[in-house]
C-alpha cells in the first residue's frame, strides 16, 4: 500500500479545493492510501510513515503560509535523516505569481534532503479564483506521485 501525505493550508478555500483535487488523483491509484492533514495537524509520523509528500500553500506575502512553515519547523530536527530522498511535489494558490512561496517550499526541502518529483501546480490569479483547468492539473499532480511511488519509480 502506497501512503501519500497531503499537508496543506487554506484561509479562503481555494488552497483547500487544490488538495482536495489533488486526493482524489491519489485515491484513484491502485493501493494507495491518501492521508489529506490541514498543516496544524500533520505530524512527524504522518511524514515518516508516507510514501510521498504533497505540500499545498496559499502564497502570503510572497511566502508559503504560516502554517506550511510551522508544520516544516516541527518536523524538521526529529526527521532529519530519516527522510532522505522523499518524494515531493507542491501546489500554491497565488494572488501574484507563487515564485516566492515555491522558492521557499523548495529551500525547506533541499534542507530535508527531499527529491522534487514533478513540476509544481500554481494557481494564478489576482482574484484568488481556482480555475476547472487548475483543479485537473492538481489532480494529475496527485495521480503522479502515487503512481511514481506506487511503482517504485521514485
């Protein structure tokens, strides 16, 4: 059984809607077991126990949530080491362009020692709208890193 972890943050619904997508592409792979945390809540076992790692954040000031950031704090010293090569990959719903958050999201993660698997979704919009074409692309993100780690690929 593949264990895929969403951890993710939301204020206005739309990062929410993102993860939601993204569980239902994971779910839809054979013998995968999808684990959808708000950050408040993911744990050191959630990240240690999973397959692959998905991280959805709203983009705040150029930045990935508190939250996302808080989650990453908590976990980082009791995983070190344990989590070499992790496969990872992140959606952002961005009022601008979502660099500042994926580049942050990304230097977490180098410290982790993660491995990026796919290219990040990011939903670009000034009126925080997620688009039908944002929530396929999400759900093919999930479809990705279940079946990657599924087949043993990553």
């Amino acid at each position: 059984m593949t264990r895929i972890l969403i951890v993710y943050h939301s204020q206005t619904g739309n990062t929410e809607k993102m993860a939601g997508a993204v569980a239902q592409g994971a779910a839809g792979m054979e013998d995968t077991e999808v684990i959808l945390k708000k950050a408040a809540d993911a744990s050191l076992e959630d990240l240690l126990g999973c397959d692959g790692l998905v991280i959805g954040t709203p983009e705040n000031f150029g930045y990935m949530s508190g939250a996302v950031k808080n989650f990453f704090d908590r976990t980082f010293y009791p995983a070190e080491g344990k989590v070499f090569r992790k496969p990872y990959v992140v959606f952002i719903s961005a009022g601008n362009d979502g660099t500042g958050a994926l580049n942050s999201i990304e230097r977490v993660a180098l410290g982790y020692q993660f491995k990026k698997v796919y290219d990040p979704v990011i939903a670009r919009d000034s009126k925080g709208g997620v688009t039908d074409e944002i929530l396929a692309q999400c759900r093919e993100l999930g479809q990705t890193i279940a079946g990657g780690c599924g087949a043993g690929i990553y």
